[in-house]
C-alpha cells in the first residue's frame, strides 16, 4: 500500500523530482552600441606632480614608465608562445610601497585607494604616466578601467589631429611609445566590441629583433617590465594566456 502510495506522488505534478540543474548560459559579450555613451571627458582637479621629463610627450612617457619601474625593484616577467610565463626578477610589490600607488589612483580622481585595497590600479598607473607626461584631456582621458580610455581612444580618432589610433595586432608592429593592450579574465573585449570588459595596457619602452618589452602597472603586484616575443615581421606573436587585442600607435611628438 504504501509502495503505491508513493507511485501516485511520484506521478502527481507536485511532487515531481526536481530536474538535474542545467549548466549557466554564459552572458553575451555586450558591444559598446548597446552601452550607454561615454560622454565628454569629466574635468578633475589633478595637477601632476612634476613638469614632463622632456619637451616631448611620447618620450616623457617612456621615461616616466622606465623611472617608476626603477623605483619598484626592475621586476621583469618575460613571455612566450609555447611556455609559461617566467620572473627573472622580482621587485618591490605594492603593499610595501602603498603609498605611491595612491598617487596613481589620484590622478583618475580616487584618492581613497591605494595599493592595500586588492582593487587593480594598472590603469590608474597608465593614465598617471600619460597624464603626467603632458598629454591634455582632449587627446587623452584618464580612467580606472582600460577598456574605457581605450574606447575614447577609438572615439578621438575618428577626428582630426588624434594622438593614440587603435590597430589590431597583425595590422601594427608596436613601436616605443605604443600601448599594447589585452583582454583579461576572459572579458572577451576586442576592437569590434568595445565591451568595456577588464583588460591590461603596458607602454612600450624598447623594442628588438624577436621581442618588445612593455611596462605596465599591477603585473606581479608590481610595476613590471613584460618582454613579449616577435615574429620575423615584427608583430606581436600571439600568446595564449595574453590575449592582446589592440596595439595603440602613439602619434604624440
């Protein structure tokens, strides 16, 4: 009896099994067309620190990125196609030197951060260094997340005397003074979407037959020189766990 009791439960609408979980549909990569605009570049009240090294913007960039991965330790973390990623030198991390991070955060107007919050502040680094560097805000508006000042960028060329224009990896050899930019933690972001997902820009500082190297921001929990490899034509040979998608040509005298 009360087998069959069970039978008739078992049958009945409510009292169904519940059915096996079906794995999450992963969200659809947004496009910048279906984000609400940017709008101009907000003012701030941040003033640089210290006049640009040189005359010129693009070599005070370089510079400026040279003199901040000095002041934490040179590390360098070199990169290849078919092997892991590997520090030949380890520099100062960020919560031993928090303060000089909370001069980046600053100058995208977040002076509350600093490099003991866990929050990533690559960007910060970026926009303090070309910002520092001389370069006004109609050329070059600083942001927390790189896919933002990345689509400004992409936005500004589309008018006359643009400094930064956007290229894909196989259409640009990166040269000194040019933004390599990559997606992260699988955003998806690309030049065609624009999805103001998380992504990483470095400077480049040198480049030679077969690499190019690179500074950037929160690499390591440092400021970090990355050493990529080149092909024979000079462009970015693609590295599975660097996703690049842009490289920023610099046109700043």
């Amino acid at each position: 009896m009360r087998a069959a009791l069970l039978l008739l439960c078992l049958l009945a609408a409510g009292c169904t099994a519940a059915p096996t979980p079906q794995p999450a549909t992963p969200p659809a990569v947004k496009n910048a067309a279906d984000l609400p605009p940017l709008g101009p570049c907000p003012a701030s009240s941040w003033k640089p620190e210290a006049p640009p090294p040189t005359a010129s913007a693009k070599v005070s960039m370089v510079l400026l990125a040279v003199g901040e991965w000095a002041r934490y330790g040179r590390q360098v973390i070199v990169y290849s196609a078919d092997r892991p990623p590997r520090i030949e030198q380890l520099g100062v991390k960020e919560r031993d030197a928090p303060e000089r991070i909370q001069d980046y955060w600053t100058s995208v107007d977040r002076p509350d951060r600093s490099g003991l919050d866990n929050v990533p502040w690559s960007a910060a680094f970026l926009s303090w260094d070309i910002a520092s560097a001389g370069v006004p805000r109609d050329l070059f508006c600083p942001n927390s997340v790189h896919t933002i000042y990345v689509e400004r960028m992409v936005e500004r060329a589309r008018k006359p005397g643009a400094a930064f224009i956007a290229h894909r990896p196989s259409e640009r050899a990166p040269q000194v003074g040019d933004l390599i930019c990559a997606s992260r933690a699988g955003s998806g972001t690309t030049l065609d979407n624009l999805n103001r997902g998380a992504g990483h820009c470095d400077i480049v500082v040198e480049v030679k037959p077969g690499w190019v190297a690179a500074i950037g921001g929160n690499v390591g929990d440092s400021v970090n020189r990355s050493v990529f490899p080149l092909d024979d034509n000079g462009f970015l040979t693609p590295i599975s766990g660097r996703p690049v998608f842009t490289v920023i040509e610099n046109r700043l005298p």
